[in-house]
C-alpha cells in the first residue's frame, strides 16, 4: 500500500513538472505573439529605423544609373523617425490582432514620398519641354509603386507584413485564443496538482512540500535548459539571413523570447528548490 502511495506522488509530481513547463512555453508564446513592447524595444535598441534608412539609400543610390532619379528625391522625403514610426506601428498591427482587435492592416502614409516623386517629374518633363501624357502618367505611378514597395520592404524587419501576405498571421489569430485558454488551464492544472499532493501528505508537516517542489524545480529546469542553450551557444548568431535590417530584427525577438523563457523558467526552477529546501530543513522524520 506504502508503495503505491509513493508511486501516486511520483506520477502527480511527473505531471506537475509536464504541465509547469507547458504553462511557461505556452506564456512565453502568447507574449511574443501579443506584446508589441517587445518588439518596439527591439527597434530602438537595434536602432532598426537607421539602419533601415542607410539600407534605402542605398538600394535608391544603387538604381540612379538605371532610373537616373537621384536618391536625395525619395530619402528627402522620409526620415528614420518616420520609418521607426511605421515598424512600431506595424507591430502594433499584429499583436492588436491577436489580442481581438477584428482588422489587420498596414496603413503607411507615403504622401511625403509621392509628392516628391511628383515634384521631380514634372520637373524634369519642364526641363526637356515634355507635355505630360499617358505615357507619362503610367511611369510615374509605376515609380511610386515600386519606392513604396521598397520601403515597405524594408520597414518590414520582423517579416509581419510578408507573414500576413501569406495568411500566416491570420492563422496564428485563429489559433490564439486556444493557446490563452491553454495558458490558463495548465497553470490551473498546476495550482490542483500542487496542491493535491500537498494534501496528500497533510500529517507529514514540512515534508508535504517536497513532491510539490519537485514539480515545479523539474517544470522550470525542464525549459531553463533548452533557452540556456540558445542563448549561451551560437544557434541564434547563425541565423541565415545576413540582411542588415532583418537580421538584428529577427535575432532579437529570438533573443528575447529565450530570455524571457530563461528568466521565467529559472524563477519556477528556484521555487522548487525553495519548496525542497524548506522541507528538508525543517522535517525531523525525513523524507
């Protein structure tokens, strides 16, 4: 009888550090999909917005020889708080998405660029006594569109608006309330399986918190190895796309999503011990 009293504890125990480390992985998930600090710090730090800037002009300057429009003629109309401006707003977009929000659009305002654009144009088509046409009309817009694009590309560091393009975004809103909803059962889960095995061993004084604290030390160690692994190796540093913009973009949420991970499963990881170490110190008749 004795031994499958203690083969239920370790079972509920098993459980618990299983539901503990789902609950951590599962929080940490939601936050990346529905906190847009997250990503707006990571566009000020990484300082997104210049590098973004420097990177149009010269994409603008690369195709002079080919357009023959100077690059001053679209980078004197944006500015890297305007495109700070657009990346956090992009991310906002996204994260107000998952979080109910029933739209998902990225609304940039590029009227400083297509009067600009406009402006040399019909500049130029004075210069050479040119009567604007058809013709004329149909290569402006055609400019417009594709300096739009570009910078659109470019503001795109996290991949949000080609994600969206894709229906990925979408998708993952779908599947978003699942995982709250898995956020807060198994951190219910949790709370019951603490406590059923604390009262459990209700007449054992402090040894009560023993299997408990093994629980929640095995949950935390269990996703504290993983995120210690991307952060202290080189996995993240290797991602593929050396990109000047995209790289640091992407490596950051990388990065912060293992630190959080780290962080997170680390405090449960002490609170076990906490919860091992009160019971050992205090139970005279041992475990």
């Amino acid at each position: 009888m004795n031994g499958r009293y203690y083969i239920g504890r370790i079972i509920l125990t098993i459980l618990l550090a299983f539901s503990v480390a789902g609950y951590i992985g599962a929080s940490i998930g939601r936050s990346i999909l529905s906190d847009s600090t997250i990503y707006t710090d990571i566009v000020e730090s990484e300082g997104l917005a210049e590098k973004a800037y420097a990177a149009l002009q010269k994409d603008f300057q690369a195709e002079y020889n080919t357009t023959m429009i100077p690059a001053e003629v679209y980078m004197d109309a944006i500015t890297p708080e305007w495109i700070e401006n657009a990346m956090k707003q992009d991310a906002s977009a996204v994260t107000d998405y998952m979080s109910g929000a029933k739209s998902l659009a990225f609304s940039h305002d590029y009227t400083a660029i297509e009067e600009s654009i406009t402006e040399f144009f019909h500049e130029y088509a004075e210069s050479i006594d040119y009567e604007p046409d058809e013709v004329f009309e149909e290569k402006l817009s055609e400019t417009v569109e594709k300096a739009e694009t570009k910078i659109s590309s470019r503001i795109d560091a996290f991949y949000m608006q080609t994600l969206t393009e894709n229906g990925m975004i979408q998708k993952a809103g779908k599947y978003y309330p699942l995982l709250t909803g898995g956020v807060w059962t198994l951190a219910g889960i949790s709370v019951v399986l603490a406590a059923v095995l604390v009262i459990l061993d209700r007449n054992n004084g402090w040894r009560r918190l023993y299997f408990s604290g093994t629980g929640f030390f095995a949950g935390g160690a269990l996703m504290t190895i993983p995120s210690a692994y991307l952060l202290f190796s080189d996995v993240i540093d290797s991602f593929s796309i050396k990109d000047p913009v995209i790289y640091p973009a992407v490596t950051g949420v990388m990065e912060s999503a293992a630190q959080f991970l780290f962080v997170k499963a680390a405090v449960f990881a002490v609170i076990g011990l906490v919860l091992i170490g009160v019971s050992a110190a205090f139970n005279r008749k041992g475990i």
